[in-house]
C-alpha cells in the first residue's frame, strides 16, 4: 500500500502553539522531512519529554519514537524529491516540515506535492501557525483580501522593481488587498525607503518575533517606522494597505 505524505505545520515560535493532530502526525511518521534536522530533532525531544512527564496525555501518542530525519531544504530538494516519492510508493508515511510555520510557504515542498499528485499519492494538510497570517490580523487593514509575496528580492534594485510591480497589480483591482511579506532584519530600512519611495509615505503594520518573548507589532507611517531604529534582529513580516 503507497504511504501518505503530510505537511505538518510546527510553531514560528512558542512551542504551545503546536497542534495535538500535528504531535500524532509526527509520532506517527515512519520519515520526517525537515529542512532542518537539528531544529527538527530539537522539537521531538521537546515534545518527548512533555508526554513522558505527563504533561500531554492524547490518545494515539507514545514515547515510542523511530521516525528517520531526512534533511530536505532548498538546495537538496530538487534531487531528493525522487527518494521521497519511492519511500512513500514503497509504503512509508512521511511528514513534511519546515522550521518554523507551514510547508511551503517561503520554504521547500511544492516539487515533492507536484511529484506525489502526479502518482496519485494522498496528500494531507495538517494546519497550523504562519506568520503571515498572525501579521495580517493584528494588522489594523481590512484583510478579506490579501496578497502575499514572500520574501522580497535581496538586490536594491530588484527590490525597487518588486513593489513597483506591486503597485502595478495593485491599482488594476476593483477591490484592493492587503499586502504582506517578508524581510530579513538587515536589509528592512534599505527596504522600507524602497517602499516608500514607490507607494509614499503608507501606513505600515510591522511585526518581529511573533509568539516569541520579544514579540513586537509596529504600526505607522513608513517614516514613523523607520524613526524607531531598533530593528535589528528576528523574523520580520511587513502588511501594508495599497492608497
């Protein structure tokens, strides 16, 4: 019998934020694709102890854990989706995971779904945290439409390209969207006078470290932001509201 692929959603930070049907997913894996396997292995052990403890009792879940770790990032991916379809043909059941959030989204996958629909393998969500998602609602913008980009482009000039095409779809809707996307902390004010000079001077919703101890939600103008001067580290994620 062909096994079944999951893409298991992991928390962009507190741990409680982990699903019960993602811990018996996991458990019940006989492969793990991770993007990274000491992180992966890290948030096993975590969730381990919590269930030998006690401190997490559900039905459908031991200690018992002897699921193999398999590294599966952007740069492998593409010639190990082929030893992942043949393990799942060949009967094994695989998670796949990222670091942090949802598979797929900014992160590897989309080749290994491409290749387990073209073989008929079943494929099955289990959702759970995206940091987009959690930027756009504490947002402050009508949100019933959105466009979500990733992360942005990490040359300058390419960047400047990337909101002007933004702003090119953008302005051809009847209804506007929401916008949201990622930034790496050491280019996000080179990236925030992109934006402004392509868009003005918008209202921005800026977020870093979400569920994390150091959870922050900036909202302002773009030069309001940039006044701050104290993004300096942790996961950024941008929403702003087309004018």
């Amino acid at each position: 019998m062909t096994g079944q692929l999951f893409l298991v959603s992991t928390p962009i930070g507190n741990l409680k934020d982990i699903t019960l049907r993602a811990l018996e997913t996991l458990f019940g894996s006989d492969i793990i694709a991770c993007e990274d396997v000491r992180l992966t292995k890290n948030l096993i052990s975590h969730f381990k102890n919590k269930i030998n403890t006690g401190k997490i009792k559900l039905e459908g879940i031991t200690t018992k854990f002897d699921a193999e770790l398999i590294s599966y990032y952007d740069e492998v991916e593409q010639y190990k989706t082929p030893e992942l379809i043949d393990l799942l043909i060949s009967g094994k059941n695989i998670s796949l995971v990222t670091d942090s959030g949802t598979p797929l989204i900014s992160d590897p996958g989309y080749r290994l779904v491409r290749e387990a629909i073209k073989k008929n393998i079943r494929i099955i969500p289990i959702p759970g945290p995206a940091a987009f998602v959690s930027s756009l609602i504490t947002s402050g913008f009508p949100v019933n439409r959105f466009l979500f980009t990733g992360f942005t482009p990490e040359k300058s000039g390419k960047r400047r390209l990337f909101y002007e095409e933004i702003k090119k779809m953008t302005g051809n809707t009847a209804v506007k969207p929401a916008v949201v996307f990622y930034e790496s902390p050491h280019r996000i004010y080179k990236s925030l006078e992109e934006l402004k000079s392509v868009f003005g001077d918008i209202k921005i919703a800026l977020s870093r470290e979400l569920t994390k101890l150091h959870e922050e939600i900036l909202r302002g103008t773009v030069s309001e932001i940039i006044k701050e001067k104290q993004i300096s580290k942790g996961e950024i994620t941008v929403v702003f509201f087309p004018e």
